[in-house]
C-alpha cells in the first residue's frame, strides 16, 4: 500500500516535470520579443530580434528567429547576387543567444507582451509549425520580407490584425535609405555603393508597419500598441529588461547628409579634368588622362552594376535606379578619346565629345527633375557628384584645339 501511494504520487509529478512549452498550459506562458542590438559586422548593422516562448513553471525558454543562412550553401554567393537569398527559421534556448548577443557586446532586451491565454497558444502553435524543417525556409528580402518581418507577421497574427491597424495608421521616421545609410554609416565604402545601388523603391514613404522591418524600430513601436477593447484595453508591452548592456559604438540617430562631401569630391575631381580646356602643357595632360581615365572606368563599372542589379536580379529596391543618368555604360567609349588627346592634344574623332556631351546633359535633367515634387528618387549627392565631372569633361573635349 505504502508503495502504490508513493508510486501514484511520483506520477502526479511527472507531468510537471517534463512540461516544457510544447505542452504547457498556455497561462502558464509568457511571450516576450527579444531583440539585439547592431553588431560591428556588415551583416549585423541591421540588429536581429526573436520571439521568446517561457514556460513559467519549468523554467524553459526557446527564442525563436528567422535569420539563419549558411555561407557553405552550394551556390550562396551567386545566388545572394541575384536576390535569391535562402533563410530559415531557427529555435535556440533564450541562454544560449543572450550569452552569444552578450558576448558580441550587443545589448539585450527583452519586451514580455501582455497577450491572453488565446493569442499566446495561438503563437505557439504558429511558431512549432514554423520551426518544422519543411515550413522554416523562406526566400529573404532586406526590406519586405526578413527576420524582423516575419517576428512582426507572426505576431500580428496572434493579435488578430491589432499590430497592422494600428502600425499603418502611424507615419515612419525614415527611408529605407536613409536608415540603410544611417546604419551602415560606420563602413563608409560599404554604405556608399549601397546608397548609389538603391533605387526608387528605398526613398517611397514609410508607414511605422514598414519601418518595422528593422528590429529597433518593431521594439519601439510596440511600446506604443494597445490590445484589447474598451475597458479591456492595454498595452502590448507588459514589462521591459535589459539582460545586456551594450558595449559597441551605437550607430548614429540621423542618416549622414551626403550631398556637401560628393559635391566636394565632385568639384575636386573636376580640376584636372578641365585642364584640356585651359592648357595645352603636357603634365596637364597627363594629370587630365590619369583622372579622366579613372571617372570614366568609374561611371562605366557604376552604371554596370546598377544596370544589372535591375535587369538580372531580384533585388526590387534597385530597380529603376536614376542614377543610370550620370553613370552609364557608355563611358567606356571616352577612353580612346582620352588616350588620344594626350598624344596629340586634342579627342580623337567626335565619339568622346558626344558622349560627354550626352551624359553633362542626361545630368541636368536628372537635377532638374527634382525640381518635381513627386519625383520618387533622391539621388541628389550622386548627381552633384557627376555634374562637375561631365562638365569639366565636356568642356575638355569641346574646346577648339590648334
């Protein structure tokens, strides 16, 4: 009898102790999202965050994440240059990524959301199936579709649609330019031939439900969503730690204005293209063929890369990218026009005035378009890049040569 009474109440235990958050009872879970700051990596500049699952009474946390790639795949990195970028769900116990994050010198934070018994086994359910090998790939795209995305979709979906409402109704702060600038600010090159690739659709106007494609902007947001009705309402955001403190240089608040440097370096780099145009000394030539050769190898790769960027890839944010206007192809063709004018002091034949020609004037109107209020790009540093350069260009091979 002592036996069976012992047996039957180590059974009562038994359930407790293995419960974890594939079974627990949903009052006894929290829901939190778990977001990390910037790290120092170009990859890592966009933060990451994941949706944490507690079961109160065993103590288990899993944080799950939608930002796994490999670099071993066969194919990455042709594949990640046509926009074909294959991501995968993941699920990590809440330790393990707070001490990887912590070790990083990322910080840490972690919102609990104050959903009911409802919406959170509706997350859990969601997040299980997700996380099965045959649900957990997904096509990445930086701005549409990526890890913080798809935290935001999956939580929306527990609420019912509540995040989306209340998200589009609000305006963004901020571009995917300018916050692409602003967070990859720390790696100028980087940022840079980011900046001239992006296209049209990285200046359209933001809602706060886009902007939220960044983890900083989604934790920030949610601190000022509402659930529930009437009396019933309150805020998304229950409660709010910091489990690491960050120990990197945070990135700056405002994207970097770019027009005054490349309109610097623009005026600068047109001193010795216009040399032609004022002298006919042999060391000015020789300054003016080395700069010239450089601007137009330059222009050509420039409106390469953006050319197939728009026409061979998947990448929609560089589609339609103005600044084909000042940095074309074409710009090849002035370099045996160069070559030429050192030997025997003027262009050879009328291919490269025409070209600089062409492309001084594709320049001005690309200024002037943004005299156009809805004109949907703003390009404006590139051009004030390119504008003195093509003038100085189309001076040098204008002018009337002895």
């Amino acid at each position: 009898m002592r036996y069976a009474l012992f047996l039957l109440i180590a059974l009562c235990f038994v359930p407790a102790a293995h419960a974890g958050i594939v079974d627990a009872p949903a009052a006894n879970l929290e829901i939190s999202l778990m977001t990390y700051g910037p790290g120092d990596i170009y990859w890592e500049r966009f933060g990451h965050d994941a949706l944490e699952v507690r079961d109160t009474v065993s103590g288990e946390a899993i944080a799950f994440n939608y930002g796994v790639f490999d670099f071993d795949q066969k194919g990455f990195i042709l594949n990640f240059a046509r926009g074909i970028m294959a991501y995968r769900m993941d699920a990590e116990t809440t330790q393990s990524d707070v001490e990887f994050y912590s070790g990083e010198g990322r910080y840490v934070r972690r919102q609990r959301l104050a959903l009911d018994n409802d919406q959170k086994d509706s997350l859990r359910r969601f997040l299980l199936w997700n996380v099965q090998p045959a649900n957990a790939g997904y096509n990445y795209d930086y701005y549409a579709d990526n890890c913080t995305t798809r935290v935001r979709d999956a939580l929306d979906g527990a609420l019912g649609g509540a995040l989306s409402r209340q998200l589009r109704e609000r305006p963004g702060g901020m571009t995917f330019r300018e916050q692409t600038a602003r967070l990859m600010s720390n790696q100028a090159w980087l940022m840079l031939g980011m900046d001239l690739g992006l296209g049209p659709y990285a200046d359209q106007p933001m809602t706060a439900w886009k902007e939220a494609f960044l983890p900083m902007v989604l934790e920030d947001e949610l601190r000022h969503v509402r659930i529930g009705d009437g009396a019933d309402a309150r805020p998304l955001v229950d409660q709010e730690d910091t489990l690491a403190q960050n120990k990197l240089d945070p990135p700056p608040e405002q994207a970097p204005d770019l027009r005054w440097p490349l309109l610097i370096a623009g005026l600068l780099w047109a001193i010795p293209l216009a040399l032609p145009a004022f002298t006919r000394h042999r060391v000015a030539r020789g300054v003016f063929v080395a700069a010239a050769t450089l601007f137009a190898v330059f222009a050509g790769l420039a409106g390469l890369f953006m050319l197939g960027l728009w026409t061979l890839t998947l990448h929609r944010s560089a589609w339609g990218n103005f600044n084909l206007l000042a940095y074309q192809p074409f710009a090849f063709l002035l370099i045996p026009g160069i070559w030429h004018l050192r030997r025997a002091g003027r262009p050879m034949g009328r291919m490269a005035p025409r070209v600089a020609a062409m492309s001084f004037a594709a320049c001005v109107i690309g200024l002037l378009l943004h005299l156009w209020p809805d004109f949907p790009q703003r390009n404006m540093p590139w051009l004030l890049l390119a504008l003195p350069c093509w003038a100085a260009l189309f001076a040098s091979f204008c002018r009337k040569h002895d």
